[in-house]
C-alpha cells in the first residue's frame, strides 16, 4: 500500500510507569500503521498494553506516573509526539483528528450533565458554531448512530440511557466531530451479543459511508475476522504478528498468536470443550526477561529460545505477515 494513504503510523513507541515496584514497560517498542479507510484490529490478552498504546497516540496517558519516553507517532502529516499534551495542536487531534470510545463509556461522560449538553460542547469547541447550531448537530448525530427520539434523548442524563445508548452518544461525538480515525477500545464488552453486533455495525457504516478509518481493540480474535482488514497481535507490551486478517486466521505463525486462535470459539457449535485456553500467565511488566517474553508459556519453545534475547519481528511467508518468534 502506498505511503501516501498512511493516516496514522506509530514508530518504534515507549510508554513506561514510573512506580515504586519500578519501570512498568507498558508499551515496549510498538509500530503499527493505519491507512485511510482501513480498518484494523489490535488483539491481545488483558493487560498487554492495548490501551496504553492509543492513550499514547492521543497523549492521555497519566502523567506521572506514565510517561512516553521513545518513537514516533505521524498522524495525517504531523509528528504529534513534538507537542505538548495540552496543547491546542493535541486537543484539535483528539477532536477532528481522532476519537476514542472507550470500553465503558459512563467513565467518560459527565454523569451529572445531560448528554446534549455534553455533546453540543464538544461539537462548540470543535466545530466552532454557536450554541444552538451545536445542539441541531448534536441531535443530528445522535439520529446518525440510530438514537430514535433524538431531540427527547439530548436531554436526558447518561445514566438514563442503556449502555449501547452510551456507546451510541461516544460515537456520535466522534460523527459530530468529524474524526477521522476512530480508535473502538473494546466498545462492545459490556454489552450484550445483539447491541455488540449493532454498534460493530453502526461503526463499520461510518467507516464505509463517511470514509473513517477505525482501530478495533479487542480480547477476541474471533470478533476481528469479520471486521478488520489487518491485525496487529500484542502480547507483553510488544507486538509480535501482524498480518492480514485471513493470514493470520488461516496462517498463524506465533505461538501466541495459534493459542489465542485455539483458546476462543471460532465455528458455531464450538462447545467450551473445544476451547484450549492458553495456561500460565504473562509475565510482570516491570520485570521483564531479556528473552521471549511468551517462553515460560510456550509449547514450542526450543533451547535457542532459551539461550537468545527477544526476537524481532521478521517477514514469514507473504509480504506484510511478520512474527516475532525465533522458530519462524
Ligand atoms: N497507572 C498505572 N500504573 C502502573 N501500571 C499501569 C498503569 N496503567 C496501566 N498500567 C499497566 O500497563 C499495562 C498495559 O495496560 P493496558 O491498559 O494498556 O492493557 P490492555 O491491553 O488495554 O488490557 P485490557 O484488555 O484489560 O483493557 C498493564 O500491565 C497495566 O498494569
Ligand atoms: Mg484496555
């Protein structure tokens, strides 16, 4: 794909926490791309820095005791990393330039606002317009994501509504807004399986009809292969497969990567017995191994494995799918 198109492309990137049981390296050299119009998936088990990685492109990261201490982060053009978090340069990014929903969206909403209130800001600050065009384009967003009664809905208060009704309002900001890319931070899983199908849906739409880019980030392999064109497989705060979706689900060449595959149903009338989840945990971010970071739980693991520092990504089979492991 042509460089032209890359919206979004994150070199190389750090985040680290500074506690008091040491350096937590939460996010440990990550690149990853995102062309216009692309959707991509970023997969990996809880606490493998899927999160901290897009809080870094949006420089939202807890500061201290986060701190973002190497690579690049383009977007659209522009270094962002050279800008201070609180900058006016950051805060049009996170308007205009990228949206993230979050997992649970009442911990982003006001809960003591209404939500027309919240959002009409927003579309103010953003789209620099009066008041009341803010709330006409307020309740024209919520009717874009498929809020009936709009008008009535803008007044209510986040907590009034159900939680595919607030993932709807996030998404409306990012419609209102006019993001470009939008960053779905597990939006469905505090969701049950029909409004998950919905707003996955709901987003897909805005991808297709509004030309958006969008990064799914999930737990579930499975949810990714009817979404996303290419994924990027974390584990322990690196990035250690990429490919397309169909390379990765029919080729898997990590051994993370094939037991997450294993470990989640794929086929209808898969039964829990059909599942093998992958034993052992990862290992502690603030005390890492100079080794693959996945050895204590691999089933392949080799004495090169053992002896060698952590692998770095290399091309296996086709162009574009690459691993991090030292058998590939
Ligand atoms: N304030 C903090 N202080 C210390 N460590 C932190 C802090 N915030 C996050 N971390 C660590 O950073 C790592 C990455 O966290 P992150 O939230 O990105 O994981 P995740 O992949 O999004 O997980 P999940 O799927 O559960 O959302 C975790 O191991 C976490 O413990
Ligand atoms: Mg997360």
């Amino acid at each position: 794909m042509a460089n032209s198109a890359r919206l979004l492309d994150v070199r190389n990137l750090r985040t680290s926490f500074f506690t008091g049981e040491g350096e937590v390296k939460a996010v440990n050299d990550v690149s990853y791309h995102l062309d216009q119009g692309e959707v991509i998936a970023i997969v990996g088990e809880s606490g493998c820095g899927k999160s901290i990685t897009q809080l870094s492109v949006m420089q939202l990261v807890q500061s201290p005791p986060g701190k973002i201490i190497g690579g690049e982060v383009m977007f659209d053009g522009q270094s962002l990393l050279q800008y201070a978090p609180t900058s006016k340069e950051m805060r049009a990014v996170r308007g205009a330039g990228i949206a993230m929903i979050f997992q649970e969206p009442m911990t982003s909403l006001n809960p003591v606002l209404t939500v027309g209130r919240q959002l009409s800001e927003v579309i103010m600050v953003h789209a620099k317009v009066g008041k009341k065009e803010a709330w006409a384009r307020g309740i024209r967003a919520l009717e874009a994501v498929g809020i009936p009664e709009p008008e009535e809905r803008m007044k209510v208060y986040p907590f009034e509504m159900s939680g595919g009704m607030r993932q709807r309002v996030m998404i409306a900001t990012a419609v209102a807004c006019n993001s470009k890319v939008i960053i779905a931070d597990e939006p469905t899983t505090a969701l049950d399986v029909t409004t998950q199908a919905q707003v996955m849906e709901l987003l897909l739409d805005l991808v297709k009809s509004h030309d958006k880019s969008l990064i799914i980030i999930t737990h579930n392999l499975g949810l990714v292969s009817r979404y996303a064109q290419r994924v990027y497989v974390m584990y322990a705060g690196k990035i250690i497969e990429q490919g397309t979706t169909e390379q990765l689900l029919t080729a898997p060449q990590h051994p993370y990567t094939i037991g997450l595959l294993n470990s989640m149903p794929k086929l209808e009338g898969d039964t829990d017995a059909d599942l093998l989840p992958i034993e052992g945990a990862p290992p502690s971010l603030n005390n890492l191994p100079d080794q693959c970071a996945f050895l204590p739980r691999c089933r392949l693991a080799q004495d090169r494995c053992r002896t060698s520092p952590f692998p770095d990504m290399r091309i296996v089979g086709d162009l574009e799918h690459s691993a991090a492991c030292h058998l590939r």
